[in-house]
C-alpha cells in the first residue's frame, strides 16, 4: 500500500509521541524551581534535595534491593530446579505440572495479593519482610521457570555425557558444565526476577507489615494521598533511573542469549 | 512445590464455601450460599459488566493504534528495524506503577499539557478527564500497549512476503490484499495481543484506583473494598475464586483453539 506509507509514518510518530510525553513532562518537571506542575520556571534540584533529605526513602530503597535480591537468589535456584525436572525428566502429572507453573502468571495480581494476606492472617504469620519475599517467591518462580524452560530446550546434553565419561561426577558436572552453559539464561531469568521484585506494587502493598516499605509502596501513597505534585515527580524519576539501569543490564543479558 | 503457590488459594477457597468460621476454624459444613448471594447482587455483576466493557474498549483502542505501528516497522522499515522496536519497548522499562503516575502528571488539570492547550486557545479551560471512565481506559492504553504491538509485530515479520506480492500479481489490489491476506494471516497475533491485553486490563487494581473514583470501580477494587473495607472475606473470596475460574477459562478456550504454543510468551 504506497499510498497509505505517508500516514503509517506520521501516526507512528504520534504514538511514540504518546508513549513518551508523559515520562519526558514528568522528569522535566521533576526540575521545575516552582511547585507548579503546569508552568515551568526555572531549573532546579530543589525538589531532589528535599528526596535525597528524606531518610524514609533510602530505607525504602535499601528494603527493596535486599528484597529483591533475596527473592531472585530463591527464585533462581527453585526455578532452575523446575525446569530442568519439566525438560529432562517424563514423570506422571508432569503436564499438570507444567499448566500449575503457568497460572500464576495469568491469575489477576490483586487476587493472588488478597489471597496471600488472607493464608497469613488464617495461620496468624506476621506480616513483614518474610512475608514479602515469600509473596514475590511464589510468583517469580514460574517467570525464572518459563524462562529457563525456554533456552533450555535447545540444551545440547551431550556435553555433560562427556564430562562424565571423562571421569566428572554429578556436581562436578554440574558445577563445571551445566551452571555455565546455562549462565546467559540465568542471568536473563535473574533479572527479569529481580526487576518483577523491585517494581512490585500489589503484593507488597497487601503482604507487608506495619514500617516494612519499598520503594513503589512510597510511590503509591504519595500517589494515593495528594496525587501529582513536583517532589514526587522527582522521586520517581529518580526510581525510574533505577528500573532503566536494570532494562539496560536485561537487555544486554538478553542479547547475548541471542547470540 | 507448586502447592505453596497455591496454598492461598486453598484457604481462600474454603472460605468461599463457607468451611472456615468467624474464629478461623475449618468447618466441614460446605455451603454455596456466598456463591449465591454474588452471584444474584446486580451491583456485583454492573461492575463485573464494567470491568469486561473497560477491558473490551481497552483491547480494541490497543489493536486501532497498534496494528498501523507493528504495520509500518515490520513491512516499511528497511534499515534499524530492531532500533525502532527497541524505541518503542524503552517506555514500557519504566515500571507499570511510575507509567502510571506520569500519565496522571499529564492528566491532571493543573498539568503542563492544559496549560500549553489553554495558553494556545485551543480549549477554553482545562480538560477534566481524572476520575472518569476515559481517564481509566486511557492510562490502560498507555500501560497495556506494547502487549498488542509485540504479537503482532512478532506475527506480521514471520508472515511470508511473497503471498502479498502473489495477491497483487494476480491483480489484488491493496486494500484487498490487507483485506484478504494480511489480516487472515495476522489473526494469531491479534488473538495472542488480545489475551495479553485483556487479562490483566479486566483484573486491574491500580490504575481505576489512582485516575478512577468510586464511580469507575472495576472488579479488582470490588475484591479489594470486601476484603479489607468490608472484611467480608467469605463473599470476597467467592467473588475473587469467581473472577480466576473466568480468567481460567478464557485461557483454555485460547490455548484449546491455537494450542499450547500460543502460551510460550
């Protein structure tokens, strides 16, 4: 279709147009001097200052780093173990198997939320940081095992028998074979596990206890509470520096997956 | 280990059935009368209706202004092909939550965007769309976007060039092409954007909570306002095994119709 090609462009030009604005006013905006969020006056790193002052936010930003490590860590190694057991071995119920990994993925996020803080309360679990990070757990692992389960169909298992037949016995192997062939799809999965955990609203926000916040619950209640205002523009654009540093190391990850 | 995800599910299904009592003992006295009482409220279902009408508009506006753009880089763009999707996918690295808060600093009515209109008397005053129905659809556009464009474009660059030129060889012309080709052969990756849009815009939480008031309640506040407004955790539990066991569904009947392979996201 010539003639259509003009039309293709521009409106392919507005709709990046669309996808960026929002993000691009919030960041400029973010430096704005005034507490105006429709008129910009000067430059300024005001409201950062004010941010950066505010220990509550590092608080926030160091609980969901630790978290998030500590839920990728776990994630990591359950779902390794998942799919090399749906790849390599054929047991009964293994297809049952495979669809239980692929619901949570699916199921709305608000209901697993409530879901979860409902068990905790019936088993009288206090909430806080374990009940978090078993939240996130749960979820991330069948992301890491989908992931895995992936690359790991083209695995070529040939180069473990020669291991073995050369007299490697199974951690070796294991340690020395498997794990590094396997490390761009570990380190793909491990991020993608740890960015679930970092940007996650819902869980956190139904699963923690009294004191115990990340960094999107602050987002949130600022959100909730007063809506758009200029310092938290700044925070956010300061977290979603975070979040794009860690697309950029995915991306990368993922690259050379690809190779 | 599969059963720890589903534990929850376990405890919030037994409270569905009404075999867990006021003082958290089991109870094997199973009752479908929590179902009923959802299942006849009309409230419930306006906005389970609302929730499929938000949902519904949601996909359609996502393929309108999706389809042109995967169109146009996948059979237009010659050279950097994967730098433009790449263009396209950096907003979406922003998480959902801050996507969501930079819409809202563009919606709301002080924001710098009704200002420029207003000082380029192009409205008369500002536009007051926060905590409507458009707000809530427009920010699932916004959040939602790239889960129809990807399919599509995945579906659109493995779809075999040469039938389009063997359709106007045999005197197609272009709007039949489209018409009569590339939009059969481009079916798998709408239906694929439709389910990734469509699930989790039905189940939303957040955005009809930050841009929507009580008015634009979808079924996710409804789960949330009887769990931990109303602490009624019976009918919300069998509202919330409700909403899954349709969620469910809509999945099977997808994969039943492509096959698994439509899963391997």
């Amino acid at each position: 279709m010539k003639g259509t090609t003009p039309f293709l462009k521009i409106f392919t030009i507005l709709v990046f147009l669309f996808l960026y604005s929002p993000i691009i006013v919030m960041v400029v905006f973010s430096f704005n001097e005034s507490k105006s969020i429709g008129v910009f006056t000067n430059f300024s790193f005001r409201w950062y200052e004010k941010v950066i002052n505010n220990p509550e936010v590092w608080k926030a930003l160091f609980n969901s780093f630790w978290v998030g490590a500590v839920v990728t860590i776990v994630s990591l190694v359950l779902g390794l173990m998942m799919a090399m057991a749906v790849t390599r071995y054929s047991f009964s119920g293994k297809s049952i198997l495979e669809s239980l990994i692929l619901i949570p993925v699916i199921i709305p996020e608000i209901a697993e939320a409530l879901s979860l803080l409902i068990m905790y309360i019936f088993l009288n679990i206090p909430l806080g940081p374990v009940t978090v990070i078993i939240g996130h757990i749960a979820f991330d692992v069948s992301f890491v095992t989908i992931v895995m389960r992936a690359r790991m169909a083209g695995y070529d298992k040939s180069i473990e028998e020669a291991a073995r037949t050369l007299g490697a016995n199974e951690f070796q192997t294991f340690f020395r074979i498997t794990l590094p062939t396997l490390y761009p799809a570990i380190l793909a999965a491990g991020l993608l596990a740890f960015t679930l955990s970092f940007d996650d609203l819902i869980k956190t926000l139904f699963t923690t206890g009294p004191g115990f916040k990340t960094l999107p619950l602050i987002v949130w209640s600022s959100a909730a509470r007063g809506g758009v205002s200029p310092e938290l523009n700044s925070l956010s654009s300061f977290a979603l520096s975070i979040s794009f540093l860690f697309a950029v190391f995915r991306l990368r990850a993922e690259r050379r997956l690809e190779r | 280990m599969a059963i720890w995800f589903y534990a929850p599910f376990f405890i919030v299904g037994l409270y569905s059935f009404d075999m867990i009592n006021i003082n958290r003992q089991i109870v094997f006295t199973p009752s479908l009368v929590h179902y009923s009482r959802v299942l006849s409220w009309t409230g419930a279902m306006g906005i389970f209706l609302r929730s499929l009408y938000f949902a519904g508009v949601t996909v359609l506006l996502c393929l309108l202004i999706g389809y042109p753009v995967a169109y146009y880089i996948s059979f237009k763009i010659k050279k950097y092909k994967d730098l433009f999707i790449i263009l396209f996918i950096i907003p979406f690295w922003v998480s959902f939550l801050l996507r969501t808060y930079a819409m809202m600093s563009i919606l709301d009515e002080r924001s710098f965007l009704n200002t420029l209109l207003t000082s380029l008397g192009l409205i008369d005053s500002p536009i007051k769309i926060m905590y409507t129905d458009a707000a809530v659809i427009l920010v699932m556009v916004y959040d939602y976007l790239v889960m129809m464009v990807l399919p599509l474009y995945a579906n659109l660059e493995k779809l075999d060039k040469t039938l389009l030129e063997a359709a106007s060889t045999l005197g197609a012309g272009p709007v039949r092409t489209f018409l009569k080709v590339t939009l059969p052969l481009s079916m798998p990756g709408i239906l694929a954007g439709f389910l990734l849009v469509f699930i989790p815009t039905v189940g939303e939480f957040v955005i009809p909570e930050l841009v929507g008031g009580p008015n634009n309640y979808m079924v996710g506040n409804l789960i949330y306002e009887f769990f931990m407004g109303a602490r009624h955790w019976w009918i919300g539990s069998a509202l919330s095994m409700l909403f899954i066991a349709f969620i469910l569904s809509l999945v099977i009947a997808y994969v039943r119709k492509i096959g698994e392979r439509g899963l391997a996201f």
